[in-house]
C-alpha cells in the first residue's frame, strides 16, 4: 500500500510518501516529492487550475491507494488571504483524488498524535527515524513531518478500513 500523507503549512502543500508492502513495515517512498509550492506568477483561478493539474500529475507518478491530510489545529482568526490559500489548495487536492480514484482522508492532529506517540500540537516534533531515515530530509519542520506522520498514523491505525 502506498500512503501520501499531506499537510498544508504557509500556502504550501507538504508531502510525506510511505510504502508498505504486504506484511511489512512502512518505508519512505523513493522518488516522491517533498512539497508543492503553488506558481506564484499566477492567481486565482488560473493558480488555482495550475495546482490543480500539478498536483493530478504527482498522484499519476506516486499512484497512491491514499492521500491523507494532516486536518488543521487553527479554528479561529483566519484572515481571508489565509482561509483561501488553504482552501484552494485541499480543493484542488481533493478533486485531483477524486479524478484519479484515489481515497481521501483527513485526519485530525489529535488521531495521528495519539497514533505516532506525540502531543498532537507537536506533529513537526515527530522523528524522521521513525520511518527510517538517518538524516531529516528538508522541509521537515515545516509540515513535512507532520505529512509522514499523518501517513504512518494511517497505516499504523487500520484508518484504511
């Protein structure tokens, strides 16, 4: 099974791709990108459609059976340019699932904390060792982790059933 976990941090989406095999333990997915950036010579619907069609092309390459999304801790005090970045953003990775038959799922800091063994406000804080990796690979603190950790959390719980 492979598993693409997602966080969305800063107007960025932040990837963290595990593989596991039948009867194995999880293993980073080689080759999976680490973050997409939205174009920013672009606005609206055409970054919007830009993101869209970035994001689908990943999905193709990493044919993942699950993308799962890291759900958000902030509930309040959005500005409106925060709110739709994020929105815009999930929209468009949500369509992308759907188009190429993936499933989607979020879930919540509190579920993959309890799952990975941290305070769900201390997901960046997860280990990289955890999923084998001797060094932490870039981006990990700024949502990285948390993706992989989210991705862990899902194979680890039996969230797929």
């Amino acid at each position: 099974m492979k598993v693409l976990g997602v966080a969305v941090s800063s107007g960025v989406l932040h990837f963290g791709a595990l593989d596991v095999p039948q009867g194995a333990t999880a293993a980073v997915l080689a080759g999976a990108p680490a973050r997409l950036v939205p174009a920013v010579g672009l606005s609206g619907a055409e970054r919007l459609a830009d993101t869209f069609d970035r994001i689908t092309q990943d999905l193709r390459i990493l044919a993942p059976d699950a993308v799962v999304l890291v759900g958000t801790r902030k509930h309040g005090n959005w500005t409106y340019k925060e709110a739709t970045e994020r929105i815009s953003l999930i929209s468009a990775l949500m369509l992308s699932c759907a188009q190429q038959n993936v499933l989607y799922k979020e879930l919540k800091t509190e579920q993959i904390g309890r799952v990975v063994g941290i305070p769900p406000a201390s997901l960046g804080t997860f280990s990289h060792e955890t999923i084998g990796l001797t060094q932490r690979p870039p981006y990990w603190n700024a949502g990285r982790g948390a993706a992989f950790a989210a991705a862990l959390a899902y194979v680890t719980d039996g969230s797929e059933n």
